[in-house]
C-alpha cells in the first residue's frame, strides 16, 4: 500500500483536509472529512481527529443501544454492521466480527440490516480506514491493494477497533491490534490484547 502522509487526518490513510472519496471504489462510499486508518506515519494526528472518532463510536453506541431499549432482557449490546458494500472482503469482516466477539463481553457484533455502520470496498491511495462525518456517521472503507500487502484479517479487525472506540498506536508492538501498520506487513496479529479488550468492554459497559 502507499504510505504517502497528508497533513490533516488520523490512520493508514492520511489525507490532507477533507477525506476525498476513492474515485476508483467499486462501491462508492460517502463523503467524509476525517479518518483513522492502519499505516505507520510519524503523523500523530490533532484533537480534532480525535474527537471526530469518538463522535463515529459514540454514534454507533448511541444506535445499538436505542435497537437495546426495544429489546430491554439484552445483557449485552449488539452493534450491527452492514458488509453488503465490501462483498470482496465478506470472510475477513467476518473473521474480524468474530475475533472481537470472543474477546469482549460487553458488546457483540453481528450482520444485518438497519446497519449501526458499514463496509465498503475499493482503491484509495490511502489505504484502509475509518472514515467519520464529524457528526457521528461513519463507515469502514477496506482498500484493495493494501489488503493484500497487510495482513488483511488485521487490518479488518483494526479498522473494526475504532468503531468499537479505540485509537490508532502505530508505536505499539505487533502484539496490540491498534499499533495498525506500524510493526511491518511481516505483523500478522489479529487479536486485540488485554489491554484493548479491557478498554473496549470498559467502554461499553458504562455506555
């Protein structure tokens, strides 16, 4: 994948000011001005960028558990994701569900309609990311190329971290899932650990 670093948004891909659309996506996906994505960059990002994740999982809470009001004998919350955008990527979306499913109690993820979020797929020279409105709306965009030089599990399960509320840690080891890119496509980890687990049922717990 390129690394190439823009100045102004978070992750794998980084893209100065407003996060433009991948021309060539075979599922088009919409605009949005910040993102948070998987490839190393010595860009450590801006407060902004910070809170423009945390309003995308904020939202995305906000969504499943209204769905959990209506349901209200649900112990846990369940975050439902739409995969219909990124059919390439169908059994790593899949696999990426059910690592974080077996790694935290407190919120599951599962395919259906009504999506709280969604995947798409195509080409970004930006690589993969999450991408967010600043006003909690939100989807995962999975590019083609750096797929396939990444371990494409862990890049989907990354991805998937932020939504769940996590931040990129590019300086992390290979044993953290959200260091993304930063230990080198040799990095084959899929898992979260502890520490990301720990956050992740922390956050869901309190809601």
């Amino acid at each position: 994948m390129k690394r190439s670093v823009l100045s102004a948004t978070l992750g794998l891909a980084l893209a100065a000011g407003l996060a433009v659309l991948p021309a060539t996506a075979a599922n088009a996906a919409p605009a949005a001005p910040a993102v948070q994505g998987y490839t190393a960059s010595t860009y450590a990002g801006s407060a902004a960028e910070t809170a423009d994740n945390q309003a995308f999982y904020q939202a995305v809470m906000a969504s499943a558990k209204a769905k959990q009001a209506a349901n209200p004998g649900l112990a846990t919350v369940v975050v439902t994701y739409d995969a219909s955008s990124a059919p390439t990527f169908r059994n790593q979306i899949s696999q990426a569900a059910q690592i974080w499913n077996s790694s935290v109690s407190n919120v599951q993820l599962r395919s259906g309609s009504a999506a709280d979020f969604r995947y798409y797929e195509g080409n970004d020279s930006r690589g993969s990311y999450a991408s967010t409105d600043g006003h909690g709306s939100g989807y995962i965009f999975l590019d083609y190329q750096q797929n396939r030089q990444y371990n494409s599990v862990r890049v989907t399960a990354h991805e998937t971290g932020h939504v769940l509320g996590l931040p990129d840690h590019y300086s992390g080891p290979c044993s953290e899932l959200m260091s993304g890119g930063g230990p080198g496509t040799s990095c084959t980890n899929p898992y979260p650990n502890s520490t990301e687990r720990s956050r992740v049922n922390s956050l869901w717990a309190r809601g």
